[in-house]
C-alpha cells in the first residue's frame, strides 16, 4: 500500500491542444506554478480483481474509473516490461481531493501526478522525477508539470522528450477567487478538441505560444515579475479567445469572472501590482507578489462565492508516510 500527494498547478503559458491524443503530447510547450493546496492523496493498494477507484468517499463507475484503468494498465505494461509479478495484480485507488473537483481548479493535475508516484511505487517500478512526469502526462497532460517543485515548464516533444523540469523564477503568489465549483459543461478535454478543429485562430494560438514561452522563459530568467505578470494575463486572454472563437462556441468565464478581470486591471491602474489568469472554468487567479497578495485578497474577495485562499509555490508530487 502506497500513499502520494500533489499539488494543482496553475499555468502563467497555457496548454490548450494536442499534438497526439493517446500519448498526450502538446502542440506547445507550457509554464506553471505547483501550488501549495488543494492537495490530492491517493493510496494505491494492490488486490485481485478489479481496478476499483473510490474518489472523496464515493466509488466511481463509468468515464473516471475507465481514465483510471487506462491508466493502471500502463503502469502495469511497464511492470512487465522489466519483469515484475506485480503486474498480475489489479489496483484498488482510493483518492482524496482538497479543492472542487473538475471546475477548473485543476483536479486532474493532481489526481494524476498523485496516482502517477503511488500506483509506480505500488507496482514496485523505480523511476525518476522525469519518468514520472512523462507517466502522469499519459493521465492528464498539465499532471506532467505537478512532478515538479514550485516552477515548471513542460516541454512538447515525442513520448520521450515530452516531460516537465523545474525552472527558476522570482518568488510570487496567487489569489484563487473561486466563483463557481460545480462541474464544468465542457471539459478540458473535449474543449481541446473543439478548439482544434472549429477555432480558425487555433494555429495562431499554438504558434504565438511558443513565442510566448520563450518570452517567459526569459522573463523569469531575469526575475522580471512584471513581465511575468504582463504576459501571464494576455496569454490567459488569447486562449479563452481562441476557444470562444470555437463553433459552436465555448465560453468558460462567466460575466463575474470578467468583472474580477476588470477588478484587477483596476488594481493595477492604483498602482497594485496584479495580474489576471483563469483555466478552463470561471474561477480566477491573480499573479501577485507574496508582500501584496492579503491586500489583493482583501480587495477581490466581494467578488467571490467560495474561500478567497492565498497559494504559494508548492512541491512537486511525493509518496508520503503513515503519519502525514
Ligand atoms: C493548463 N489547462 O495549461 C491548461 C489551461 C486548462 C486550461 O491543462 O486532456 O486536464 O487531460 O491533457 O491536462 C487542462 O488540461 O487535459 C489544462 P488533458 P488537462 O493548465
């Protein structure tokens, strides 16, 4: 029986569509924050049988435990591959969520770095930080950049290159001012799919992300959170534009979403330095500096509807003992 958690991770360069939909390789390369809460666990117990999975106390049937299986069945072909019995067995996942599932507070990112280290472990495979961000990204691709501690970038590529390593930046802090938490209407992966082949701005995206990156890369290079901050929020604009521009279209953020964007550009107009970004879902997140993030806090929690929680850089996904 083996236990690991990790941490959501919110992009400052998005990942929006796939260059290969079974090996969930990104037509572009992604930059994010690991967070510091909204923890997934998950104990990983080998049994005969069935794959079973039990999410926040409720056993899952259908989509999530077929994604889960999918997933075991990779991590034993890898068991067999070198040789271990452990391969025979099937996999009892039992995993807890701190935050909302599935409304854009990257649950999947979590849930499958978290299996990703526990159900290798409990298999007995030994890899490293790298082979175990290139498993997790077969699960869900952003679960790539939860390996990592604090700063990550996840590189595209092919199955083997494709994997995230930690990138130096200068220290922040984000704001999650969460304005819905039910389940969203379009997933991220369907929404990727959409976007890719009804959004006419959709090759613009993917080739003005790279150039982004590169932007970032050296942004953070210089600890200039400025910068940072400056193309974070006009990365986060161009993807829900390409999204939107989808047919039919799509929209994730609602009119209070837009109102916390315009809150933060309001900010920043007062001299607050804040940026704005939101994922697949109407929750935002506002970039800021760790000595301005209970000021930032204080002054967009009117506009939410659940706990306005300030997150710091957070480690990558680990097993963890007994008593943690
Ligand atoms: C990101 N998102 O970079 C972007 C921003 C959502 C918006 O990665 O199909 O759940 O499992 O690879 O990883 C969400 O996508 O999608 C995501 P799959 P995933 O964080």
């Amino acid at each position: 029986m083996t236990t690991a958690r990790a941490y959501p991770n919110i992009a400052l360069v998005k990942y929006w569509g796939k260059a290969d939909e079974d090996l969930i390789l990104p037509a572009a390369g992604s930059l994010s924050m690991t967070l510091d809460d909204y923890s997934t666990t998950t104990t990983v117990t080998l049994v005969d049988g069935e794959d079973e999975f039990r999410l926040n106390d409720v056993e899952q049937l259908g989509r999530s435990a077929d994604r889960v299986t999918t997933f075991l069945e990779l991590v034993r072909s890898y068991a067999r591959v070198v040789g271990l019995d452990t391969a025979h067995y099937s996999a009892r996942v039992v995993s807890v969520n701190e935050g909302p599932t599935a409304a854009g507070m990257a649950s999947s990112a979590s849930g499958f770095a978290a299996l990703a280290v526990a159900a290798s472990a409990a298999y007995g495979l030994r890899m490293d930080t790298r082979e175990l961000s290139r498993l997790a990204r077969r699960g869900s691709g952003s679960a790539s950049r939860s390996l990592i501690d604090r700063f990550a970038v996840w590189y595209p590529g092919d199955d083997e290159s494709s994997y995230a390593e930690q990138i130096e930046a200068p220290d922040m802090a984000m704001v999650s001012v969460p304005v819905a938490t039910g389940k969203k209407a379009v997933s991220s992966r369907s929404g990727m799919v959409a976007t890719q082949t009804t959004s006419p701005f959709y090759h613009a995206w993917v080739s003005s992300t790279a150039v982004t990156l590169r932007d970032m890369i050296g942004a953070c290079a210089a600890g200039d959170f400025t910068r940072i901050g400056e193309l974070s929020e006009n990365h986060a604009i161009r993807m829900h534009a390409v999204i939107a521009a989808s047919q039919p279209s799509i929209r994730y953020l609602t009119p209070a979403s837009i109102a916390i964007f315009d809150e933060i550009a309001a900010m920043r107009a007062d001299g607050i330095e804040a940026y704005a970004t939101a994922d697949a879902g109407p929750n935002v997140f506002a970039v800021t500096l760790p000595e301005l993030a209970e000021s930032v806090a204080d002054r967009l929690r009117p506009l939410a509807t659940g706990e306005t929680k300030i997150l710091r850089p957070g480690p990558g996904a680990r097993l963890i003992g007994d008593d943690e």
